[in-house]
C-alpha cells in the first residue's frame, strides 16, 4: 500500500511504524475471510482491510478521529485472526492500537461512553475495586429492566458466586517440590484473582509440583491491557512499569502468565517501552514471558484424565502468541480426549472489555461459540483465558475450566470446582 506521510510526520515513532505495517499490506482481502465482525455484519469497513484504510486516511492527513471512523476501529475485537490470515505479515495489532490512542486523544465521546470507559479503566484493573463492582451489580439487578443497554451487559456480566480473596495472590515465593528446575515468577492478573480463584491455585500446584519455584512479585499489578486497548497509553504503561520493576527485581527465569490476553500485551512491553529508560528492563521481561502451556510443554506431563475436552483457542493465545497447539498436546498427555469445534478460529466476543463496550456482537458471537462447542458433546470446555471462560460459561451449561486446572487435577491435584 502506498503512503504518503511528510518527512516531519515520520519522525514520530509511532507513526513510522504505522507507515510501515501500511505499506506491507497489499489489499488481498484474505483478512476477510476470518475476521468475526466482517463475517456477522457484511460491512468492508468492519473488516480489518476497511479498517486499515480508515485508519491510514485517519492518520496521513493528522485529523481528529470522525465519528465514522471510531464506530468501526470500536466494533474491532483486536482478534488478531487477521494477523493469522495475513500473508504479507502485516502487524495489525501495533496499527489498530496506535489508532485507539490517536482516537483518546483526538475524539470526545458522548457522555455516556465517557464515563463508561472512565469507570471501565478505574475498576477492572483493580482486584478490590472490581469485587466491590460485582456486589453493586448484585444490588442492581432488580432494576435490570430500567437500565440502558451497555448497563445492562455490565450487571449481567457479574458472576452469581464470588470467591473470597486467594492467599496465594499476596506477594509470596512458593517452593519447588523435589529438585528446583524453574524459579519463575507467576502474573496473578486483575480480573481473574477476583473471579476464578482456583485458577492461580492450580497453577502454583502444577508448577511447584513439577519442580518450579514461583514467586509472586511485591509492586506486580494489572499487566495494562484493559486500558491498553482503550487507547490510556498513559494509564497502560504505568501498570506496565510496575510490573517490569517487579519482576526484574525478583530475579526469575520466565514470567508466568495463565491468563492470554495479558499474555499478549506483556509480550509486547519491549514496543510499548522502545522510547522509555526502561526500554531494555522491558525487552528482557517480554523475552521472558511465558503462557502457562509454553513452560508445561518444556517440562512435560502424564496422567489419566479421561475426560472428552473440547478445546477453546482464545484469540489472544493462537493468534496474538501463535500458540496453537500447545494446550492440546498437553491435554493429551495428560490422558483427556481432545475434541476441537468445526471453527476452532471463531472468536468467542469477550476480548477485554468488548462484550461490555458492544454488547449486542459480542452476544451473536458468544452463542456462535457455544453452539460450536455444544456439538463436540464434551464432558467439559477447556480454555486459557478467564474473559472467554466467562463469556462461554454465560451461555451454556457445560462446565467451563481453565486447562490448568485438567492437568493439575490429571498429576495429583483436586478435581476442578466446575466439575463438581
């Protein structure tokens, strides 16, 4: 694709490397065929090619983002199955993100969003803050009928049960059983320490089980991806900079993460920070971060699980990691039966805040996911991130588990809550 950005244009950083991922892009289309809201909703500017174009045109002539341009870069899941299908490699993820931020600075949003994505950002990223939301979600629901749309999806987001705080997410090390192979250090997540406790807790067994020491980090926080992918670049790299301290303080071998879509982001900490004094503290940390099914796959495991699995790939770990097959290999060794729905690309509607910010998508595509799911007649659904864990155990009645929790039940731990 040809661009025409000034000399003075590109001596921004950020819009050089826009300029870069356009001109790898050759118009093929072939993004087309994955991308969730271009399948749903038929519109090229709700694919990512439309997209792309909105956003080069956004950008080459530096003008604040149009309302126009905004519906379509929001109604964007940031799937990446784009990034999948592409076969000149072009980097959507840097280019839809720069967008976001150039959309923060440049747009005013009506009221309402405004102070939903302001509260959005205040809450997630802070277990205690988003516990006490849940609760007033709970008071809420009686006037469920009164509530506005976008409301309505926040209280119906809430969980009927709320575990109480796990005292393995405090700032602690837990020893390796047997001989130390590993000292890592485990990212214990925002949101999911205060949904799904027994995810942490399988992990730290499964772990220390199989010979890994694992640390969780004093000053270690939310990875800043909630308001990462809300264009608060400012907010995001402040939680991101205490995690780097932290971890580069702790002195590990890999950062653990069981959640995939921090996975993602941290990953990308060395180009978030390319222009900060932390840019190298950043480059290490992001070359030592590991999804959880990257480390296990290294060790190895067994045992005789017997369960008929069907297997959700959340976007953010075969498409934003290019982990694809990992999580089966060790499901499979660990004796499950493995079963994968006839779409295994489809994206379930979760993806951060997305099934909040665009409820009505987010709804068409979960039931898509569960039908899919459905028809494999598993015993249970596996998968490797807490938002698509939600989303799916929102619409069907199957039990909903991390894949941590099979193979730490599989080598010896207790058998995962969900399964009864």
């Amino acid at each position: 694709m040809q661009t025409n950005f000034s000399p003075e244009q590109l001596r921004d950083s950020g819009i050089k490397r826009a300029d870069e991922i356009l001109r790898s892009c050759v118009h093929c289309g072939f993004c087309t065929a994955t991308c969730p809201t271009y399948q749903l909703l038929g519109d090229e500017l709700d694919s990512p090619r439309g997209r792309i174009y909105l956003i080069k045109d956004m950008l080459e002539n530096d003008r604040p983002a149009d309302e126009k341009t905004v519906k379509h870069i929001d109604r964007c899941l940031s799937c990446l199955a784009c990034m999948s299908t592409c076969p000149s490699g072009v980097h959507y993820m840097h280019l839809v993100d720069l967008a976001r931020e150039h959309i923060e600075k440049t747009y005013k949003r009506p009221l309402f969003d405004r102070g939903m994505r302001f509260v959005l950002s205040q809450i997630l990223p802070y277990p205690a803050r988003f516990r006490a939301s849940i609760l007033g979600a709970w008071a809420a629901r009686p006037f469920r009928f009164a509530l506005p749309g976008k409301l309505k999806a926040m209280v119906d987001f809430a969980p009927s049960r709320l575990p109480t705080p796990s005292p393995v997410d405090r700032p602690q090390t837990f020893q390796a059983r047997g001989k130390k192979i590993r000292r890592v250090a485990l990212l214990s997540g925002c949101a999911q320490t205060a949904l799904n406790t027994d995810i942490n807790e399988a992990t730290i067994r499964l772990l220390t089980r199989h010979g890994v020491e694992v640390v969780i980090a004093k000053g270690m926080g939310c990875c800043g991806a909630v308001t990462h992918h809300m264009g608060k670049t400012s907010a995001s790299h402040k939680s991101a900079a205490k995690n780097i301290r932290a971890w580069k303080a702790a002195g590990v071998d890999a950062v653990v993460i069981n959640t995939s879509g921090c996975g993602t982001t941290v990953k990308d900490y060395g180009h978030m920070f390319r222009e900060s004094d932390l840019a190298e503290d950043a480059s290490e940390i992001a070359g030592k971060a590991m999804d959880i099914s990257e480390l296990m796959l290294e060790i190895g495991v067994s045992g005789k699980g017997g369960l008929k699995v069907a297997y959700h790939a959340a976007c953010s770990l075969q498409h934003g990691q290019q982990i694809k097959t990992a999580p089966k290999e060790l499901l499979r060794d660990a004796g499950f039966t493995v079963l994968e729905p006839a779409d295994p690309h489809l994206c379930c509607g979760s993806a951060g805040t997305y099934n909040l910010m665009q409820p009505e998508i987010a709804s068409q595509l979960g039931a898509n996911k569960v039908a899919n799911l459905e028809a494999l007649t598993p015993d249970v659904i596996s998968a490797g991130n807490i938002g698509c864990m939600m989303q799916i155990g929102d619409g069907t009645k199957l039990p909903v588990v991390h894949t941590v929790e099979l193979l730490d039940w599989a080598t010896g731990g207790p058998k995962p809550r969900a399964l009864g």
